[in-house]
C-alpha cells in the first residue's frame, strides 16, 4: 500500500537513505572515497582549532576527488539527468519534444502506434463526459443523441480492456498484440458517429464547460475538436497529435541524446505514487534533475487520492527529492508546467486562494506564480541550494527548443564549476 499523504511529512515512499554509492563526508576520515563505509565520528574531546582545519581540508579534498570522479563519468557516459514529477505533470511530453529536437528520426519510430492512443484517448473523453452528464443530471440538447450515449456507454467495458496502462511497456506505446490494435480501431470507428454527435451537443458541452472533477485529460477537447481528421483511414499522427497524446508511463525508460556537443542519458519515469519505488535504483550519479509541476494542477484532486491537492502532493514530493542525500551535488531544474492552462483557468475565475489559503495576492498570473515559485524554493531545506526555475508549455515545441538550450547550458556550466574549470 502506497502511504497517505499529507500529514506534515513527505507522501512519497521515496527513501532518503544514502544507497552504497553514496558519498559520506568525515572530519576524521581517510583521503581515499570510502563511500561504503562512513567513518564515524567519536566525540571525546572538542577538536581543536588545528584539528579542524585538518578535518576540512580532508573534507574538501573528498569534495574534489567527488567532483573530479563524477565529471569523469559524466565525460564516459554523457550527463545523466533524470526528469522526475507527478503524474501527468508533463514528463513524457518534455521527452518527445527532446525526441523531436535532437532524435535521428522525430518522432517517426512511434508514429503509427500513437494513431491508437490517439483513438483512445478521444473514447476515454467522451466516456468521461458522457458520465458527467449522467452524474450531474445534465439534460441532453437532442433527445435523440440518448442513443449515442448508450453506444459510448455500452462500449465502455470492451475500452476498459484496452486501457491505455496495457500500452506501457518499456517503450511506452508498444501494442501488446496486432489484433488488439484491429479491434481497438473497429470500436473506435464504431463510437465515431457517436463522439460527432454528442460533442455537438449542448448538454456534453455544458457538462465540458463545468466539469472539473471529470478527470478529463488536458487534451480531451483538442482530439475530439480533431474528430473527423482522426478519423480518417489512412490517419497518421502529426508531430501535435503525439505531443497532445497521454500514455501512462509505466516502465522507467533511458534515453541518450547529443544537444549541442553534450552527450545526455535522460531516464523518464512513471509519476504515480505506487510508481514511484522504482525510481531510486536511478539515483547514483545524477548530473541534474527536472522536475516537473503542473501549475495547472492547484485546483484538482490526485488521481489516486481525492482528498489530496494534486499541487500540494507535488510540493510534498519536490521536497523529498530537492532534500534527498543523494542529490547534494545534483543541478535543480524546476519546470513549472501547463502554463497555458494554468493562465485559461485563472482567467475564467478560478481562485488560487480556494485551494491555497495562504495566497493572499490578486488573482493574476504574474502574481500567482510567484507564490508558487517562493512555495517550492520553500522546500529546500539547504537555502543556499540553486533550483533553476522555468516556466513552461511543454506541447509547445518552440518554447521547449528555447528551454532545452537554457538548460544544457546550465548543467555545462555548472559541470565545468564543479570540476573547477570555471
Ligand atoms: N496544454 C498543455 N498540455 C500539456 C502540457 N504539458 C503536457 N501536457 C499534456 O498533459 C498530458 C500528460 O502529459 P505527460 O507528458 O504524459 O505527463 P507525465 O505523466 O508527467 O509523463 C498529455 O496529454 C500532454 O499532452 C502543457 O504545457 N500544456
Ligand atoms: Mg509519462
């Protein structure tokens, strides 16, 4: 059972204990790196004023010898940087747009099963909506569309069996049979008259228009937009169509990339809570970390947890990373995501305060923002820690060639400080 979260301590089962490639500094240690076993320290007698200088000079000779040996692997093996972060914070998107940018081939490798997530996607949206209107006693605008809504739900037991969870393998969008993929489409093109209908319909676009607890995906509206291009027979997912696509990520995944002269060994990894025991094996050795929020996210529920704020879940785990022993030496980088959605949503009248009480400013993005920021500077307990801030649309694949740039260029300079060449 995955803890629950909220009472003061973190809610992540994310173990802060030094694994055995750890670094354990000593003031009365040896020269070489034990990392494997920490020398303990006797308290007989206060050290002297020449015992503590000696003490520190052993500890920034293990400090150098550290650095000089992880600026050694980074050179072998290429940075390695782990993108870390709730679930549907944006992870997986980050990935593919790096894909996009610096992959040989795009996104090209995926294109064709993405065509399925794509079909499914746009099902589980309208399913979603048909259960709120359900739910809410919403009336349908077309009587007649009662049909339609007995299609989308009659078909919903056979879609349960297709579930977007069965696609993640090691690499996320693998069909795990060829003749899933046939019936998946045969249903798809079965609901499609059905999705045409009833995202017409003025009931289901109220039930949209409310519907903050209906679990929606951040792209539900853009694929059923989208409807009749997906469609198509002979559909081939665009570049967008894959960025707006959702698999949960079940598996962690490795990923090398050059950007711009630096070799890059970038792991993603599934957000959820039960998800995330499988993320420590991956902490040795950690050039820089993204970690990903979804400011997008102060409003909702977690998915496995309604009672928990799914920005203040996030917070709870920044702040097990941002504080984890292993990270001491690791570059921060904060992606404060779903900037788009973030900004739509205080724009319609949304308050920050209803689920913050702490904020007290207006309820303009500028200032929202800033609260959030100071929130998660807020967690680290070392202040003098340095957590790269960026405030991202990681579908936009613009912004994100910018953002990469920025941040290869941290985790340069902040690669070549540490081995004392700056
Ligand atoms: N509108 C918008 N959608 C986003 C943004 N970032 C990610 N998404 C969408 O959010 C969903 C979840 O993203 P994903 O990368 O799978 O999240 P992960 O669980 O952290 O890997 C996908 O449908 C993405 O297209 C963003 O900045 N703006
Ligand atoms: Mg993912």
């Amino acid at each position: 059972m995955e803890p629950t979260a909220g009472q003061g301590s973190s809610s992540t089962d994310i173990s802060n204990n030094a694994s055995s490639s750890s670094h354990a500094h000593s003031s009365a240690g040896s020269h070489s790196i034990s990392a494997a076993q920490p020398v303990a320290v006797s308290s007989v007698a206060p050290l002297t004023k020449a015992e503590m200088k000696r003490a520190k000079a052993v500890s920034d000779a293990i400090d150098r010898a550290l650095r000089a040996d992880r600026e050694r692997l980074m050179k072998e093996r290429g940075a390695k940087l782990l993108i870390l972060g709730p679930s549907e914070t944006g992870k997986t998107t980050v990935l593919k747009q790096l894909k996009l940018l610096y992959g040989r081939k795009g996104l090209d490798a995926e294109r064709q099963t993405y065509r399925r997530v794509v079909h499914l996607n746009a099902m589980k949206a309208i399913q979603a909506l048909s259960y709120g209107l359900q739910r809410s006693n919403i009336p349908l605008e077309h009587p007649e569309n009662i049909a339609h809504l007995e299609t989308v739900m009659r078909l919903e037991t056979t879609l349960k069996r297709y579930s977007i969870t069965s696609l993640g393998f090691t690499n996320p969008a693998i069909p795990r049979k060829i003749t899933d993929a046939k019936a998946e489409t045969d249903m798809f093109l079965e609901m499609v008259p059905a999705i045409k209908a009833l995202w017409n319909d003025e009931g289901i676009k109220q039930t949209f228009r409310t519907g903050g607890s209906l679990n929606l995906q951040d792209s539900a509206k853009y694929f059923l937009d989208s409807i009749d291009r997906i469609a198509e027979p002979n559909y081939i997912p665009t570049d967008d169509d894959i960025l707006q696509a959702r698999v949960r990520t079940l598996a962690v995944s490795e990923h090398l990339f050059n950007i711009d002269g630096v070799n890059y060994r970038i792991f993603d990894v599934g957000g959820q809570k039960s998800l995330r025991k499988y993320w420590a094996p991956y902490f040795d050795d950690v050039n820089a970390i993204i970690f990903m929020c979804a400011l997008s996210a102060y409003d909702q529920p977690c998915e496995d947890d309604e009672r928990q704020n799914r920005l203040a879940e996030c917070l709870s785990l920044f702040n097990s990373i941002a504080n984890h022993k292993l990270f001491e030496m690791t570059s921060f980088i904060l992606f404060l995501n779903k900037i788009d959605i973030f900004q739509r949503k205080l724009e319609s009248g949304s308050l920050l305060r209803d689920h913050f009480p702490a904020y007290k400013g207006e309820n303009d993005y500028a200032s929202a923002t800033d609260f959030i920021h100071e929130e998660f500077l807020g967690q680290c307990k070392d202040t003098s820690k340095q957590v790269y801030v960026h405030f991202t649309h990681a579908t936009d694949t613009k912004q994100m060639r910018v953002i990469v740039l920025a941040v290869n260029a941290i985790v340069q300079r902040l690669n070549l400080r540490s081995s004392g060449l700056l």
